[in-house]
C-alpha cells in the first residue's frame, strides 16, 4: 500500500474502522501514518458515538496510539473521549506538556489523576481549569492562579460553584470578572 493512497483515505472520518486498522498494520512504526490514523479516531468522535466507544478495535488502536513516538498520535490519543481510564492515566505522565493538558482536559480522566495536575505547567493547569470533573477545591485553588488563562477557563467552567463565581467576579482581569458575572446572572439569579 502506498502511503499517499494511505494518507488521503485517513482524511475520510467515515473511513470504516476495519480500514484504519488495516492502514495501521501495514505502517507500525511511521510517525506520520501514526498521527494521521489517531486524528482520524478523533474526527470520528466529533460527534460522540456510545457504540464507537465499544469497538475493540477503536480501543485497540488507541492503546497501541498511546505509545506511539509521534507526539501528535498521542495527544490525539489523550483527547479522544473513547480513550480507556488506564490509558489516559499512562498519558498522564507523558514527557510532553500538550500530552497532559489533554489529558487534563478529557472527561474520562479520572479523578485522583485531574488533582496530580493542579502543580504541573500552565498550559496543563489551564486544561484541569476547564474540565467539569474537576475537584471543586482544585477549582477554588486555581480561581487564585497567577495566570489570567487559568482564572478565565475556571470562570466558564460548568462546574464551577456559586461561591466561585463571586470570588472571580471581582477578578482584577475584566476579562474574567465578566465571564464569570455573566455565569452568576445566567445560572444563579
């Protein structure tokens, strides 16, 4: 197979699973192929599909993914709302700060690994601040961030409590005493 006729097929997010696994087995080790084909999985969960989610060929590709030396695979990877807890806890210690930030970001991501990040990098820090699964302290915490980024994703936070939102609302940054004052006046009056 060549890798052209390769690549122009991995563009196709209706590209059957089957067919992306195959592409996957004739280019093991290609860091091209490897962050084509885990871009392609996200395109396909653009819209979130429950039994995409089950497919063990979706999983098996994304744990195979995981540990691909393309960086761009694996961040793919650690953003995909398909990627199983045991993966994305594995990317959690990923040596690319990108890597963890998604990882920061997914919604799959348990817990006890969203508060391991509350002390990386920025940019990691400013994807806890806007996952809805994470802690309410950690959200107060990083309402206190140094980093305006950080305070503004705590403010648009889903989760993000009442007493947050005040706290915020007289946010030195205009920018994030308006994102969360608008909150307060849609959700809490």
């Amino acid at each position: 197979m060549e890798m052209d006729i390769a690549l122009d097929e991995l563009s196709d997010k209706t590209l059957d699973i089957k067919r992306v696994e195959q592409i996957y087995n004739s280019f093991i080790g290609d860091k091209v192929l490897e962050s084509k084909i885990a871009m392609n999985l996200s395109m396909k969960t653009s819209v979130y599909d429950k039994e995409l989610g089950k497919s063990e060929t979706m999983i098996s590709l994304l744990k195979k993914l995981s540990t691909s030396e393309s960086m761009e695979a694996r961040w793919a990877v650690a953003k995909n709302p398909h990627t199983p807890i045991e993966i994305l806890t594995n990317l959690a210690n990923d040596k690319i700060n990108l890597v963890r930030a998604l990882v920061a970001t997914n919604q799959n991501t348990p817990k006890d690994i969203l508060q391991k990040f509350f002390s990386d990098e920025k940019i990691v820090r400013d994807g806890l601040s806007g996952n809805p699964n994470t802690p309410e302290k950690y959200l107060n915490l990083l309402a206190d961030d140094s980093d305006k980024m950080v305070r503004l994703r705590v403010a648009e936070n889903p989760a993000t409590s009442k007493a947050i939102l005040e706290k915020l609302s007289c946010d030195s940054q205009k920018d994030v005493s308006i994102a969360a004052s608008k909150r307060l006046e849609k959700e809490f009056k």
